[in-house]
C-alpha cells in the first residue's frame, strides 16, 4: 500500500469526524478542552499571512456560543521526514491563530513509532528559549479498541485502532471491534469506512481483515460484510469474493477522488464502476492520490 494512500485515508478519518480531536485530545494527551457547542471543519488553506501557498492537510474549529471559537485544531498526517515540517508547522499555527483570534494547536498523526518520534522534537524558533512542540498521536497514544460496545460508540477511533495496531497481538479482537461498530453504522458509512480502512491497512492486515469478514469467522456476521462481498447463495465464494474486492476498490477509488474534490463525469464513472480488473483498479487507486484531474487517472 503506498504511503499517500494512508495519507488520505487519515485526513478523511478528520474530515468526515472532526469531533475525533475532541476526544485525541481530551484522553490521549489529556488536554483541557475549552467548553463548546459544536465542532466544524475549517479552511485548510493558510496562505493570507504568508506569501506563498500553503495548505494543512484539516483545520477544525471548537465554536462556543453565537459561534465564537475557542479552539482551533491543525491536523498534520505524517508518514516520512520532511525538514520543511519545522519551518511550516509554526506558520500553520499563526495563520490559523490570525484568522480565527483564538488558541490553537498542532495534532501531528504519525501510524509509525520511529516517525512519531521524529516528529515530537522540539522545534526552535529563536531566543531567548521560545520553542515549539506538536502534539503527536504516535500508536502508543491511539487507543487499543478491543470492546465492541466502545467501538459502535466511537467508530472513527475504531478505525484509528484498526490501522495503528495492525499487527498487535490482539489484533484479532481489534478487528472484530471494528466490525461491529461498521455493523452498527449507517449502510452507507459503513460501506465508505470499510473501504478507506482496507485502503489504509498493510497487505497482510488487509488480507486478515478481509478474510475474516469472507469466511464469516467472527461472531458478528454483519449485513454490511454479505453486501461488501456479494456473497450469494447461488455465487461460489471464490467469484463473490473476487467480485467483492473489485467492488471495494471501485468504492475505494471514488472515495479517494471525492475527498480530493476531483470531479468525476458521468462517462469517467461509468467505466469506473463497470472495471472488473483488480490490477487495473489498483492502479488507478494508487493514481487517484496524485492525479489533478479525471483525465490524468486514465493516462497510462
């Protein structure tokens, strides 16, 4: 799985749940999280005190009453060193601060441990001793979500738990939390979770995950799994499950284009959706994450 696929598929965990940092930041890292009405998703283009361009990959806004903010949230998904991080990071800080006169913060999400701790270092941003640090979700701060209760009522860090602890020794437990909580979500949720967290896993915790809702192993034999995979009575398993996994990577790839706000003809969907070919519609997944437009997807 390349690493820009579990980018998006971490920023859409955001997102789609903004409400999800409350809860980073109020268990986690144990923060005080100011007293707000609601949690919204904000502009994550910070280039009006800057000038050059620069984007973060979510903003999200805690608004109080008569929507005043009281907290602005910067997520940063980190897979791979980058040193323009410590020149950046600070100015997503003070834009975000400008626009919205309220505190803020920095939620680096790093999957991996050696990267989470490449990016917990202190950056140095001149004397006398004024220094920054991000917050970082590492996978020692993601929850290991093994109650299937906890994870119908929290899907989003369900899914954070899926993908963080992939190869845990409880991985099996983990994964049927999952899903559960994908059995007790609206269809279409669950149908679009499902997608973007087998898009995220690694090709062996993919395999896992996959196997166990094909074989029906688990103990909670969800709707959501018989529709994924299209496991008819009058199909053979082999071919149900062929046909399944085209099918999630056709949802997978046009999950991906709309959470880049690419715009998908009628024409281009067609001969997505009609794609049977798991190599081809891997391709274009992987294609999906860069491409600028529809027509660039297609060009071999």
């Amino acid at each position: 799985m390349p690493l820009s696929s579990l980018h998006e598929v971490l920023v859409e965990l955001f997102r789609e749940q903004p409400s999800l940092v409350v809860e980073l930041l109020a268990e986690p890292f144990r923060l005080e999280v100011p007293a707000h009405e609601d949690v919204v998703l904000s502009s994550g283009e910070l280039n009006q005190a800057v000038p050059r361009e620069l984007r973060a990959d979510a903003v999200i806004v805690l608004r109080a009453a008569g929507n005043r903010p009281v907290l602005g949230v910067v997520v940063e998904v980190q897979l791979s060193p980058s040193d323009d991080k410590w020149w950046t990071w600070p100015l997503y800080l003070i834009c975000v601060r400008d626009r919205l006169k309220c505190p803020v913060v920095l939620l680096v999400v790093a999957p991996d441990a050696a990267m989470a701790r490449w990016c917990a270092k202190p950056i140095y941003l001149g004397p006398p001793d004024w220094t920054f640090k991000p917050l970082v979700l590492g996978p020692d701060r993601v929850p290991v979500v093994t109650d299937p209760d906890l994870a119908r009522q929290h899907l989003e860090l369900t899914m954070l738990s899926a993908i963080a602890h992939s190869e845990h020794p409880r991985r099996d437990e983990i994964f049927k939390s999952l899903l559960a909580a994908l059995d007790s979500a609206d269809h279409d949720d669950a149908d679009r979770y499902t997608d973007l967290v087998l898009v995220a896993l690694p090709a062996a915790a993919r395999a896992y995950l996959e196997d166990l809702m094909k074989a029906g192993t688990y103990e909670y034999k969800s709707d959501f799994a018989r529709r994924y995979y299209h496991q008819g009575q009058t199909e053979g398993r082999a071919e149900g499950f062929t046909e399944g996994r085209a099918e999630g990577e056709v949802r997978a790839l046009l999950a991906i284009l709309n959470a880049r706000g690419i715009p998908v003809s009628d024409a281009a969907h067609t001969r997505i959706t009609s794609c049977t070919d798991l190599d081809q519609l891997d391709a274009w997944v992987r294609r999906a994450i860069t491409a600028p437009t529809i027509q660039d997807l297609f060009n071999d």
